[in-house]
C-alpha cells in the first residue's frame, strides 16, 4: 500500500508540473516606432518615420514567449507632403509575423531574426497584384501596387510580468508591381530601406482586437530611444 500511495503521489505530482508547464495564453497590444532613410525620387534620400500598432496572441511558459502579432494600423509620416497610406481593409489583410522570444534568467530576450511579407498575390483581395498603397499630395497622386519582405532583427529586449519592451533593425524590400496613372508609373521605383526603433507590448483583456481598441486612446506606446553609451 506504501508502495502505491507513493507511486500515486510521483503521478499526482508529475500532472501537477504538467499542468504548471502549460504555457498561458494572453492579448498583448503592440506599438513600433521605426526611422529610417528612403530614396524619393527627384528629391533623394529622405528621412522616414513609422508607427505601427499591432494586437498579437501570446503563449507564454517555460521561459519562451510565443507570439503572433498583426497590424491594427499603420501611420507614415509624410515626406515632402506627400502621404503614403493604405486602406484599413488592406492593412487587415497583411501576413501575420510570428516570433518567439526566450526570455533568460535576467529577463533579458533573444530571438532569431524574423520575417514577414508577400509576393505578387492579390494581398488585399481588391484585383491589383500586391497590397495597394494610396499616394497622395502630389502631382503624382494615386495608387501602386507593392509587394513586401521584412527582416526584423532583435537588438535588445527585456520582458516583464505584463508586457516586453525592447529596440529593433528592420530591413524592408519592396517591388513595385504596378501603379495607375503615367507620373507613378514612371516616377515609383523598388527600394530597400533599414530602419531602426523600438517597440513595447503591454497585456490586454482577451479578446482585444484591432477594431475594440481603436476607439481609445492605444494601449501602449514605445518608450524614447535609449540614449547611446
């Protein structure tokens, strides 16, 4: 009988682990801040500024934190007073980026480069190859018709019981596919541009989305840079 209740108490205890070891599923809402350089034509390189606020399912335990974030909304800041934009519906419909943090003793985070993007397929289910990105303006207002790859690189990160902060370097390659209109077809052009930022993920209710969170003031917004030692 010893034996058994022994025996029986190693199980109880093992499913018990088991269970402890399940990772926890949460809502996480995400804000990058990203600046870069783009060559514009006639004007040269540029400075760039992006914001994206993103929402991301997260599976967390076992030191890993597993996430798959979408974009809620992308904001471009103009350049030369000219706007680059898309549609919400399009921005809805652009790839999920799936990343896995594995966060060590010090909470610190490291992770293998990511990437996400797209090729030629109608992304945003409109008829135009790509995902459609409104130009406006200028002279040369309209539509192209782009596709994308995003590498993201982790350049530090540090996770906390709610949330990860942390800065990045983002090198994006995109394809003009099309463009309505003879100035953007003659005057858009591929590019390859790096950026670097930061960015910060904060705990959310289940069952935030893009659409219940936009009525109010985002949920978190990425830090200052952090000054250069």
């Amino acid at each position: 009988m010893t034996a058994f209740l022994v025996c029986l108490a190693t199980l109880l205890a093992a499913d018990h682990d088991s269970d402890a070891a399940v990772p926890r599923v949460e809502a996480w809402a995400g804000h990058q801040v990203l600046d870069g350089k783009r060559k514009i034509p006639i004007y040269g390189d540029k400075d760039t500024h992006t914001e994206n606020y993103l929402i991301a399912e997260i599976h967390r335990g076992g030191g890993r934190i597993d996430i798959r974030q979408k974009l809620c909304r992308i904001d471009v800041r103009p350049i030369k007073g000219v706007t680059a934009s898309m549609k919400p519906q399009t921005v809805g419909r652009l790839p999920k980026a799936h990343l896995v943090f594995e966060e060590r003793t010090d909470h610190t985070l490291a992770t293998e480069p990511w990437t996400t993007g797209w090729q030629d397929e109608d992304i945003d289910a409109d008829g135009f190859p790509g995902a459609t990105v409104q130009i406006s303006g200028s002279k040369c207002s309209g539509d192209v018709y782009v596709s994308s790859h995003t590498t993201t690189t982790l350049v530090s990160g540090r996770a906390s019981d709610d949330g990860v902060t942390g800065e990045i370097s983002v090198r994006v390659k995109q394809k003009i596919l099309g463009a309505t209109g003879l100035c953007l077809k003659l005057m858009a052009g591929d590019s390859e541009e790096t950026q670097t930022g930061r960015f910060a993920f904060r705990r959310v209710p289940l069952g935030s989305n893009c659409r219940n969170l936009s009525d109010k003031p985002w949920p978190v917004k990425a830090g200052p840079p952090i000054p250069a030692r």
